[in-house]
C-alpha cells in the first residue's frame, strides 16, 4: 500500500500521476523510448512542454503579457537570480522579512543590491504573526518588492496580496496552486515544484513582460529571464522528466475542477487538522488563526520527549514524514494538493489515539 507522505518537499504526488508515468515508463505514446531519454528540442517533446505551460496558464489565469518559464536550481537560485534580473537600473529594493525562506532571500539579494529590510515579524498573545502593511517601512522608490507568501518551515502565510506601488515579487513555492490568486497583482511570481507541482529538479518563473529588460549587465547569460523567454526555456537542456511530470499534475488539477476545486479540499483538510489540535491539551501550534499555513501545519506535544515516539509509531502507521524541520523541531504536516482528505483524518485519528494513550 501507498502511506501517507506528509514530506514538505520532495512532497506527495498524485497516485493517478504516477500510475501514468509508469505506465509510460518504458514507451511513451508508442514510440519506442521513455521521455526521459528523448531530445528536449524534438517536436513530441516540445509538444509536451507547450501543453505543460498551456496547461498552467488555464489553472492560473495567467495574462498574456506574462512570460512562463522552466527552469533549474530550485527557488533558492531564484533568490539570486530575481537580484540580478530586476535591480540593473534601479539597484534598491523592498524584502519582507517574515522568516527562514523571506531571509534567505534577502540575504542573497543583499550581495547584489541596496536592500531595504522590513521586519514583519511579530508576535500576538505568544502566537506568531505578520504585522499589518500599515507598519512596513516600504521605500518610495524601490525597484520591486518581495516576500515569501508561505514560510514552509514556521507554517507562516500572509492573510491576503500586499498591495504595494512598485512590482511585487513572491516566492510561491509552498502555495502555488492551492488557492486561486490574481496573477496580474504580481510582476514576478516564483515556485520551486517540488512541493506542489512536481518533482525535485524544476523551478517556475512567471514574470510580467516589461520586467525582461531590468537586468545588471554581468548576470551570468544562463540566469538571464530575457534570455530563457527567448529560447522557450531551453537556452540550454531543462528538467525534462520533472517538467514532463508537471504537466500530468497540471492534467490531474484540471480533470479534477482546477485550483478552485482544490482549493475548497485544501481549506477542508487544514480545518480538520487545525480544529483538531486546538481543541486538544497535547498538542498546540505555534502561529495566529489569521497566519496560519493551509499546507504546512506545525505543531508541538505536550511533552518533547515524545516526539521521537510519536514519529516512530505514525510511521508504523503508513504517516510518513512528519518530523518538523531541523532549525525548529516539533512536528510538521505539509498537506499539498496531493495529500487527500482521508490521509489527514487518518493522521488526526492517530494524533488522537497516541494522545490518549501518553497522555
């Protein structure tokens, strides 16, 4: 039997996906070879990637005026990257600093950049939270602006879009796809797809058209958006399997009514698990109601010294990965698109037995 993969990247895929690409393993659509060895510049493979990307455009809305790209090094190069793009005739920018992932970036940005840090961070009746944009220090003259929607490791998220006046920039990588969002509010949206789209290897970039030409004259030519835009994201090999196997995700949320569809499952699933937790005396999470992540759900016991139980006996029962990150501890459940309904009761049940029984 399949477990439950509770993992916040590489994370669960959908079973049916992978029953297709097994079955197209060894022969794809009769030709004779996998996908994984065929030329990316072939017009059977180009035909997939064009679908991937078609594909994605319908699930997201995303305007013409936007490039897609697919590219490498996972969204930790981006924080590179989007530096190096944007800042060649304005080197001053915004960074919301709301956690690990948001200081990464900045930190990154700030080898490149003037950066303008604004704590965001805060804390309400010992929970974590964001503060209101009211209280953000947003400079008049930033070339973008950028935060990190979703802080997978604290299970942090924003409540809502920050409307701000110059481009805003969001790494997506733990959201993309699980609610629906106005990609017109953004000029550069970026997801690593290893938690909710596909597997380890690919990266999203969808940016607005007139942001190409914002780039410092010494980025390194493979890291150019321009340039990538240009060559169908193919200035050199992509991640063919991981780009081919996004596509049949993006099948998958389609045949299954989009990201609307989803959505509603999604707000089902962290309902379940958050009301359970709240309601219980053993275990408790760290972050404001208004803050909360829909797919990465941190929560401690009542006694640590549990924990190593805890996830030795969830993983006796098929509940896989459910160890918090290494910089916090405690427990994590990362409850992507690809976790059902049925894998999180089965974990509350769990939560619920192993509570009564070391209470």
């Amino acid at each position: 039997m399949r477990a439950y993969n509770f993992c916040a990247g590489p994370a669960a895929l959908p079973t049916a996906v992978l029953e297709k690409a097994q079955a197209e393993m060894l022969d794809w659509h009769g030709k004779g070879l996998s996908i994984m060895e065929m030329s990316h510049r072939s017009s059977d493979y180009v035909a997939v990637a064009e679908k991937a990307e078609a594909d994605l455009r319908k699930l997201m809305n995303i305007p013409e005026n936007y490039k897609v790209l697919f590219l490498q090094g996972g969204a930790s190069l981006q924080f590179s990257a989007i530096p190096l793009n944007l800042l060649g005739k304005n080197n001053k920018a915004d960074y919301i600093h709301t956690g690990i992932w948001s200081e990464k970036a900045l930190k990154e940005a700030q080898r490149y950049g003037d950066i303008n840090v604004v704590e965001a961070g805060t804390s309400i009746n010992g929970k974590l939270a964001i503060t209101d944009q009211s209280q953000w220090n947003l400079s008049d003259d930033a070339a973008y602006v950028h935060y990190a929607d979703n802080e997978t490791i604290g299970g942090l998220q924003f409540s809502g879009i920050p409307e701000v006046n110059a481009p805003l920039v969001s790494d997506l990588s733990s959201s993309i796809l699980s609610a629906p969002i106005d990609v017109s509010k953004f000029g550069l949206i970026y997801a690593g797809a290893q938690k909710n789209i596909g597997p380890a290897g690919l990266t999203l970039v969808i940016i607005r058209d007139d942001l190409l030409d914002q780039a410092k004259p010494e980025i390194p030519s493979i890291l150019k958006y321009s340039a990538q835009a240009k060559n169908d994201s193919m200035v050199n090999t992509p991640s063919t399997y991981a780009w081919y196997l996004s596509g049949l995700v993006f099948e998958w949320l389609l045949e299954n009514g989009g990201v609307e569809a989803i959505h509603k499952v999604n707000l089902e699933k962290a309902k379940l698990l958050y009301g359970y937790i709240d309601a219980s005396d053993f275990y408790a999470n760290p972050i404001a109601e208004q803050n909360r992540s829909i797919m990465n759900v941190p929560f401690t016991l009542a006694n640590a010294d549990l924990d190593k139980l805890f996830l030795k006996e969830a993983e006796q029962n098929h509940l896989l990965n459910l160890a918090g990150h290494r910089s916090v501890g405690g427990m994590r459940a990362s409850i992507y698109n690809a976790v059902p309904l049925e894998g999180v009761q089965a974990l509350v049940n769990f939560m619920d037995d192993f509570a009564k029984r070391n209470a």
